[in-house]
C-alpha cells in the first residue's frame, strides 16, 4: 500500500515550471484519484 493509495489529489502546476498534467501523469502510477489539476502562470 502506497502514500497516496486511496487519497483525492488536487494538482496545480506553474506554467515556467513542471506543469499539471505531467505531475498527473506521474501519478497514474499510484491508487490516487485526481479531483482538480490546473496549470497557472504565477508572477
């Protein structure tokens, strides 16, 4: 049993920086069930 197995995931990514959908790639690995991923640009 993992860390996040079972778990609701929210995942926001920076736009310079690793974005939302490669964080939630990385987690198609695991039992975490993503809710909400978006990729902001903050300055």
């Amino acid at each position: 049993m993992g860390l996040l197995d079972g778990k609701k995931v929210i995942i926001i990514g920076d736009r310079d920086g690793i974005p939302a959908q490669a964080i939630e790639e990385c987690l198609k690995t695991t039992e975490a069930e993503v809710v909400f991923a978006s990729t902001e640009c903050f300055v």
